[in-house]
C-alpha cells in the first residue's frame, strides 16, 4: 500500500515530484503497518519535502486499486494536504540542474508522467474517489459467444 501526497497551491497547480527513474510523480511513499498511515504521511512530507503538516490537515481523496507490471496488486490512497507550513519545491540551484520539484497545472503535467499518475490525476479532477488500473479485463464465464 502506499500514500501519495496531494498538494495544491494557491493557484491550483500540482506538485510533482521527479522520481529515481526520471519519472514525475506525486510524492508518495510505501506504507508499512509499522504507523499509522496519516503519521506516516506527516513524518514522509517532513523528511523529504522539507514542510510540515498536521494530521488533522490531511484528508483521504482517492483510492486506487491496481496492479503492477510483475502483476502484484496493491492500493494506492491519495492523501490530500489541505495546509502546510515551509516550501515543498525549492527553485534549483543552477540553470543547468534539471528541477526535482514542480508545481503543474494538473491538466499538463510535465513528461514523461509515471503511468499510475498519469491514470489517477483525471480522476482527481473530476472528484472521483476510486479507480482500478492495470486490471486486465476478463469476460464473465457465462458470457462466452455462441459459435456461429
């Protein structure tokens, strides 16, 4: 299971962040039963992004059942953060430095966008609370075609 961090500014843009793989993302980390999610996600913003966060000020936005290309599934809650204290995206040091932090509209995200993201951001536009992705669609064993 794991959290991805939902941050909007005050202009409504969204904060992704560059992943290990040159991906953008969300900033999300893998949950573990360890802490409680919200703690976990509190302790998460502070250490990588640098901001703080109350517990009270995160809210549960999405949910998303998937499943990975080595065909684990998993589930992936996306936790809006409705107040914080710091700046989470840090302009780079140097004109050459590629940025591992920006603020996007959520309608065009930088390229190239992780694949789940890319599923998931429609679906925080449009309020949707849950989505499947990478399911492979099966037909209903009774729905099999009549031979011809």
């Amino acid at each position: 299971m794991t959290a991805h961090a939902l941050l909007i500014d005050w202009s409504g843009r969204v904060l992704l962040i560059r992943t290990e793989t040159g991906m953008w993302a969300l900033p999300s980390t893998i949950l573990t039963f360890e802490m409680q999610p919200y703690r976990q996600t509190v302790a998460f913003l502070r250490q990588t992004l640098g901001i703080e966060v109350a517990e009270r000020d995160l809210l549960l936005a999405h949910v998303s059942a998937h499943r990975s290309v080595t065909g684990l599934a998993g589930l992936g809650l996306v936790v809006s953060v409705g107040h914080w204290v710091g700046q989470p995206a840090p302009t780079h040091t140097s004109a050459s430095e590629a940025p591992t932090r920006q603020w996007c509209a959520p309608g065009q995200p930088p390229a190239p966008l992780a694949a789940w993201d890319a599923a998931v951001l429609p679906a925080l536009l449009t309020n949707t609370p849950y989505a499947e992705i990478g399911w492979i669609s099966r037909p209903a064993p009774n729905s099999a075609r009549a031979p011809s």
